[in-house]
C-alpha cells in the first residue's frame, strides 16, 4: 500500500480517508465488477464511481488484482452474513422458513441479482484459478449449511421426511443454481418465476411435502 495519507480530499478539508472510504471502494468496484465483467474492470472508473481519487484506491489496494479479489470476497462474505446468518422468527415452521429461504436464492432484479452476477464471476474464477477455490468452497459450505440446518429441524419437527438431509440440501442447491443461472440470462423458458414454481416444487418432493406448501 502506498505510505501516507491519500489526497481524497479537496482544499480545506482533512486530507486523511474517511472510515467507510474503503467499503465505499469495495461496493463500487463489486458494482463494476457486475456491470462489465471482471476482465473490463478498471481501477480509474472503480475510483470514480466511488468517489475517490485513484490515490486513495491504491492507498487501500496495491494491485488491480487485489482490488479485484477484495471485492468478490467482499460481496460473498456479506451474501454470507446478511443470508446464511440472518436470524429466523422463532415462531416459523421449517416449512415457512423454506420458503423464504428459496426467494432469497433466486436471481430477483437489485442487490440479489447483482449477487447472482459476481457469483458467476467466482465460479469462472474458481474454475481457472486454484487459489481462488477456497473462497468459493468456503461460501459454499455456508449455504450448504444454512440450507441444512433447515432440513434438519423439519425432520425434527416431523415436517419433512428425507433419509439424508445432506443429500437434500445439495439437491435443493443443486436446483436453484442451475435453474437460478437460466433465469440470469433471461432464458425465454425460464424467468425467475419459473425457477421459483419449478425449484419449489422439486425440493418439497425431496422433503416429501405437498409441493403447494412451497409455491403457494
């Protein structure tokens, strides 16, 4: 990182960044890393569209790459916190929590369709780059893990009946992502309602439930 005290600041005011300059920085470049894919992504439109002057980007980050793998981690660890470790109303069945679990998956246009695009961005990184896999894998082990722990207290509760609730909660993975990824590219066959009617249905019949209680 460069020493000293970036100039992010015009005459009169406080040299020095502020706190939230670098989230602020992290949210621009995950926003452009959406928008234009990651190869396009470039330190001096980051630095404008948050504000900053390209000195205080560099301040924080020493590389485009570091930039760029700050920000994917940056994204998927607040998908991770704000969706996997969000606490649930008490009084809900496993079934109700379900089937807000499946809407929080799906690709809905704003900040989850945002996330859907830089998940693709990790998979295709992942896929080419070794030392991208751990960040990946370790998101994944937190859905898997929100996705289990509500099988698990279904079958508790006598609400769903499966004989390996890990097996289901890859299958209801398993789902979402690969109808989630058709609605993401506006397949005509499959919008996001599809997936949610479709995915719904197929993981109530896993849990052997009526698929109604999902859809409806």
């Amino acid at each position: 990182m460069t020493a000293g005290a970036p100039a992010d600041a015009s005459p009169g005011q406080s040299a020095g960044p502020t706190p939230n300059a670098r989230d602020r920085i992290l949210e621009a470049a995950c926003a452009s890393i959406a928008e234009d894919g990651i190869d396009d992504v470039r330190i001096a439109r980051v630095a404008m569209r948050a504000g900053a002057s390209t000195a205080l980007v560099h301040h924080y980050f020493s590389t485009r790459e570091e930039l760029l793998e700050e920000a994917l981690m940056h994204s998927y660890e607040l998908a991770a916190r704000d969706r996997f470790g969000r606490p649930v109303d008490p009084q809900a069945s496993a079934t109700g929590r379900l089937k807000v679990m499946i809407d929080e998956c799906l690709p809905i246009e704003g900040r989850q369709h945002q996330e859907w695009l830089l998940w693709v961005e990790l998979w295709l990184r992942a896929a080419r780059d070794q030392e991208s896999r751990p960040l990946g894998q370790r998101l994944y082990a937190s859905y898997r893990e929100w996705m289990l722990e509500v099988i698990n207290y279904g079958v508790e509760r006598g609400e769903f009946s499966t004989d390996d609730p890990g097996a289901s909660a890859d299958v209801a993975m398993g789902l979402l992502d690969g109808l989630g990824i058709r609605a993401l590219i506006e397949d005509p066959d499959m919008d996001v309602e599809r997936v949610r009617v479709l995915a719904a249905t197929r993981i109530a019949r896993e849990l052997g439930i009526e698929p109604r209680a999902l859809t409806e």
